[in-house]
C-alpha cells in the first residue's frame, strides 16, 4: 500500500451515446404509469420463463419509490418466473426488521403474500459466515493494476449465495454522487451491497486512499468503479440493472435506465451529474447540515458531512444536525476505539492500524475529511467537525469530533447568517464549487 497522497482520477468523458434503455432526463419527473410502461417493456422483454430472479434492492438509507418499482417487476414476473427473492443490499448497515421491511417495499406487515405472492424477502445477513458463497479471487498483481499502485494483495470474491442461486439477477436502485466510488449504483449493489466484508473493507479503503472530496461525484470508472466491475464479473449467471435517478429527499423519478449494470448505470450516473449536484460560486465558512431520520446512527448519517465537505473554507466548521440519532455505530463499534482522523494519520502510523477492518479506517477518514499528519505536528485537519446529535458529549469528544448541543441550534437564524449554508435532507446532493466542475 502506498503512503503518498494519491492523484485524483481522472473524469472519464461524458456524452458517449448509452447502450442502456432511458427514459425521463435530468428536467423530467415521470409519472408512475410511465415508470410502470418503462418496467414491463424493458423487463417484461427478458427470457424469465421458469427461470428464478433474484431482485436486489437498497435498504432504508436511499431515496426511492422501492414500492412503486418492485411491484412493477412483480407484475411482470410473478405466473413467469420459478421463484421470485427481494434481497436487500445492506452492506454492513443494520438489518431491517420485519415491518420497516413492509413499509419499504410496500406491503401490510405480514401481509408480504398477499401483495407479492410467490416472492420472499431477505436480508443480506452480512454477519453470518453461511450467507457467501466464493466466485473466484483478484490477483495482487491485478487489484495493483485496477487500484494504480495504491493496494496489493489478494482479495477472495464472495458474496451473497442468494444471487448465485438464482438464473438473473435484476439489480434496482438509485445512483447518487457517492464518496467512495464516485457516483453510486449499478454493480455497487453487489459489491459491496450483498458482499463479504472483506471485500467491503477493500473497496472502501481504496476509495479512502484517493480520498472523498478527490473521488465524489467522478464520472466514468474510478478505480474504485473498476475493482467493483471486475468482482462482478466473476459472478455467474445473467444479470441487469434498473437504475434510477430520484429527485432527492422524495419519491419522484426524473429517469430511469434499463440495461447491463454498467450501462444502466452509466446512463444515469449522466442524469444524476445534472441534477444532484449543486454549484457554489465561493466556499462557506460554516455548513449546518440537516441530518434527514433515514439515517439511524453516524455511520450512515455521515453522508450529511460527504456531500459539503468540497463547499467548506480552509478552517471552516460543519455541523451535523440530527437531534434523532444516539450512536456512532452499533454494527461498527471499534469506531469508538480508534475514533475519526484523517486518511494520513492512519497511513502514516500503517503499522498501528493495518490490523483495523479497512471499512472502520475508510469512514472515519470520511467523516474527518482532509488533513495531514507528521510526528511534529501531529493531525491537522482542514475543517471542524461538530456533532449536534443524541449521542452524549463524552462519547462524541472520545471520538476526536466537536459538540453542540441540538437544543442550541436555531435552524431558522442559521439560515439567515450569510457565512452559513443550511443543508435540508443532507446527505444525497453533492455540493461544489465552480471552480471544482
């Protein structure tokens, strides 16, 4: 692993004509019978007879319509296929219980048969060793090719045996600008949706050692994007996307694509660069993001501090704004331990942290943004980081962030400061500078 500060990729061209279906664009909102025509024309067209589908979806943590769209794929589906699974690509987020899993796919809490009848529902249980099943392994020598230098060593392909399991995986999801890919989606519902942790921790330390404010919102293939395409297509059988563009914060649609989980995803990676990514003509002193409830603990709401940290001056302040949550992590404990620094801190000390899980690494250099580190000086870190959350004062302090108390935040005066950009439902809308586009 190198210990430079590694160059940023390079945008790939943008324009080349999409091989993926599309409708909608970046001024459009579709109706839902648009979404529903779009759904059975495109997957009504694919070879499902007696075959079984696996459909894998996100979890609570993203904006979309999953209603709307499962029980399109449904309707052309069910009477088709020989059996029908919902997986929900958790990652290593927590799992979702029985009637938030209603509430997000759209059915009456038990009443999972009646709505969708034939179709079971699963979470991707990322913590039992018995849910993988390995497709084949990524070289050093080739993970050092697709990483540019910055990884080297083997990395086992495993991930969720229900996609294995089944003759077409239909993968359906939104693409947001994403801090450690670039722009989210397609494959990444694979990896590191439904994979091993392992192969998590690699790809998010990757993303980490090029950095977010490098990575965020790159169109084309980071090498992030590359190592995920390259895991994915170990994968056996057939395999197809449904990506959507969502207007943040709702269940509006500006478009959606049907194709290869590249080209899907390409296509609205395109759309999702106009419409979720806000131009500042000059950086602010201080951001107050507004922190929406789908994001349960730190380790998901950290997206609220990802999407402004290019907007923020050199010496600048964000504060996370979100009263509702009262943990770090639960699934990630050890964040506690080694608490929230910068990428250098880490690499520059590699002998005391390499044992660390590579994922707890990546986003506490995420949520602490750029800085440096030597052994005269120590961290510096190039903005302030405050939490005005649930979690208690100690906790937050332990963990190298600042601390406000939620009660002393006055959104609405806030707002009215001129060297402060209010962000509500922060965590989806990438926000730059002119200067950065």
């Amino acid at each position: 692993m190198t210990t430079s500060s590694p160059p940023a990729p390079a945008p790939a061209p943008a324009g080349a004509p999409s091989r993926a279906a599309v409708v909608g664009g970046p001024d459009a909102v579709l109706t839902d019978d648009e979404v529903r025509a779009f759904v059975a024309e495109q997957v009504g067209g694919l070879d499902l007879d007696g075959r079984s589908l696996c459909l894998v979806v996100p979890d609570g943590t993203r904006s979309c319509p999953l209603p709307l769209l499962v029980r399109a794929v449904h309707e052309v589906a069910h009477g088709r296929v020989s059996r029908l699974t919902v997986l929900i690509a958790l990652g290593t987020h927590a799992p979702m219980g029985d009637a938030e899993l209603a509430r997000h796919l759209g059915y009456a809490d038990g009443g999972l048969e009646q709505t969708y009848p034939g179709t079971t529902v699963l979470n991707h249980e990322w913590w039992d060793e018995s849910t993988f099943v390995s497709v084949g392994t990524i070289a050093a020598d080739r993970l050092a090719e697709l990483s540019e230098g910055r990884l080297v060593r083997d990395v086992e392909v495993r991930l969720n045996r229900a996609v294995v399991e089944h003759d077409v995986t239909l993968i359906v999801g939104p693409v947001f600008p994403h801090e450690v890919v670039g722009f989210s989606g397609g494959n990444k519902y694979l990896f590191p949706g439904v994979a091993v942790k392992d192969v998590i921790n690699v790809s998010h330390w990757l993303g980490a050692l090029i950095s977010s404010v490098e990575i965020i919102g790159t169109r084309g293939t980071t090498p992030v994007r590359a190592l995920i395409d390259e895991a994915a297509a170990l994968v056996p059988g057939e395999r197809h996307a449904l990506c959507l563009v969502v207007r943040s914060g709702t269940d509006d649609l500006h478009a959606a694509a049907f194709g290869s989980a590249q080209d899907a995803w390409a296509a609205a990676a395109d759309v999702s660069a106009e419409t979720h990514v806000r131009y500042l003509d000059a950086p602010v002193r201080r951001v107050l993001s507004l922190v929406p409830e789908k994001y349960e603990d730190m380790w998901t709401g950290a997206k609220g501090f990802y999407k402004v940290e290019p907007v923020v001056a050199d010496g600048g302040q964000v504060v996370l704004y979100a009263p509702h949550i009262t943990e770090i992590s639960v699934m990630h404990p050890q964040i506690l331990e080694i608490g929230y620094h910068c990428r250098d801190y880490f690499v520059k000390q590699w002998d005391r942290f390499k044992d660390v899980p590579w994922g707890d690494l990546a986003h506490s250099t995420h949520l602490r943004g750029a800085g440096t580190y030597d052994d005269e000086h120590g961290e510096r870190c190039r903005v302030t980081v405050t939490l005005a959350t649930g979690i208690p004062e100690d906790v937050v302090r332990a963990a190298n962030l600042d601390y406000l108390d939620p009660a002393e935040v006055d959104v609405d005066a806030w707002s009215q400061d001129a060297d402060t950009l209010v962000v509500p439902q922060a965590g989806e809308v990438l926000h730059r500078l002119r200067t950065q586009a």
